[in-house]
C-alpha cells in the first residue's frame, strides 16, 4: 500500500492550482471530464508518481459542497491509497464493519483501473479509496499523458498524511480497520505504508475530524519556502495553502 493521490476541495479550482504550482513549481495535468457523474470538475497536478488533486463541486448536494457546509471552507477532503492486490482489500472490506459506498471499473487505452470509497463516516477523517490500476505504472485518473507534466525541480513526491481529531487514538483505530494494517507500535499514532505514511495529532480546538497536513518530499526546502513567503502562504515559518499545511520532508 502507497499513498498515492491527495486531494483539496476548493470553490476556485483554478486559483488554487496556481498558486500550488507556483510554489512547488509544478504542472497541470489533466481535467477528469468523468468527475461530472459526482457533480464535480477537478484537475490532477503530478509530483513525480504521486499526484495533488483538487476538487470543486459545480452542482448541488454534493458530497463536497457538505464538506464546506461543515468546515466553513477549502480544506483536505480525500487520501488515496494504491493497493497491491485489489480482490483482496475488496473482500476484506466486505467483510468489515466498514460499507463501501462506491465501487467504480474503468479501462481506457489498455489501462483498467479499481477502485473502492470507504464510508466517511466510519472512517473518519476524510474520504478514503483503495485504488488499483493495470498496468502498474499508470494512473489514470490523470489521464495517459500525465507523465510528460512532471517536474522535479523543487519536490520529489507525497510522503504523508496527517490527520486530526479530538481523539486521535479512536481515529487511528478507524483507519486501521479500513487499511487492514496495525498501527506502528502502542505509543506511536503512525500507520507506515510504503513510502509514505498516514499519522494522527490531537486537535481539541475542533468538533471535526479532519485533514490537518499533507507532507512532502522536498528537493529544496530554501527555495520552495521562498516561493511561499512571496506568495503570502508561509505564516511562522509553515506553509499553509488551500486549507492544509504543507509539510517538507
């Protein structure tokens, strides 16, 4: 298991992605014309392999436009996680406490994709789907050319998510279900996938579980916290865009 998309819900998609590519100085990808049958338009911005994705809801009673109708703004709203073996993690959610809510089958241009939405609810914390897709290599909820967007000047790839809630512990119990792995001992809130991570902070300032941080793998720390400090995202020396704090590795 690998984390491998992190998405952003946004009401300007547009803007959003700017000012994320121009402080990482990344690439636009790809626009999922597919995204329409959720109510939604999106676009996928590549970090080597692993990709950003934001989100913005364009009809009404979306699952997205609850999500500003609870937290009262942008914010991380879904992780995605590239499975191994994806009949087995079907199954073995089947066979769970947790209901899967969608269960989605794509082939386009010889590549088939998988994929399964976890319960939010049950979960907790954000919208989690296991994805898997053949050929291994491909992804193609950013199309079949996201390859040629690729830009390593600044960052590497995703390498974490953290997530907060007024009882870390409970929700740390929660994705362990949903992910079939164990936590990575009794005193360490911190799931380890490979190559990256899913770790769990205490938030006693809010009612809602939620997405606090997506973290990075970063080629130059100086001159991405530059590019933030011009563009008005670093507040005490963190960066803060689109509702999430950006966190270098």
């Amino acid at each position: 298991m690998r984390l491998r998309q992190l998405v952003f819900v946004s009401k300007e998609r547009d803007r959003l992605a700017k000012e994320i590519c121009d402080v990482f100085d990344l690439k636009e990808a790809y626009n999922d014309p597919g995204l329409i049958s959720f109510g939604l338009e999106n676009v996928l911005i590549p970090l080597n392999d692993t990709f950003f994705e934001i989100v913005t809801p364009v009809q009404e009673n979306t699952t997205a436009e609850r999500f500003f109708e609870k937290t009262g703004g942008e914010g991380g709203y879904m992780i995605i996680v590239d499975v191994e073996d994806f009949e087995h993690e079907n199954e073995r959610v089947e066979n769970s406490e947790i209901r899967i809510i969608w269960n989605g089958d794509r082939r386009e241009e010889s590549i088939h994709a998988r994929t399964i939405h976890l319960h939010p609810k049950q979960v907790g914390g954000a919208i989690l789907s296991l994805d898997k897709m053949i050929p291994e290599n491909e992804w193609l909820w950013a199309g079949t050319k996201w390859k040629e967007h690729i830009n390593n000047s600044l960052v590497d790839c995703i390498s974490g998510v953290i997530l907060q809630s007024s009882d870390p512990d409970k929700l740390c119990s929660q994705w362990e279900l949903a992910l079939g792995k164990k936590r990575d001992s009794d005193t360490k809130l911190n799931i380890s996938l490979d190559q990256s991570n899913i770790s769990f902070v205490e938030d006693l300032n809010s009612k809602v579980d939620g997405i606090y941080a997506f973290v990075i793998k970063a080629l130059d720390h100086n001159a991405i916290l530059e590019n933030a400090k011009l563009k008005g995202f670093l507040v005490d020396n963190e960066i803060s865009i689109g509702g999430v704090k950006i966190i270098l590795e």
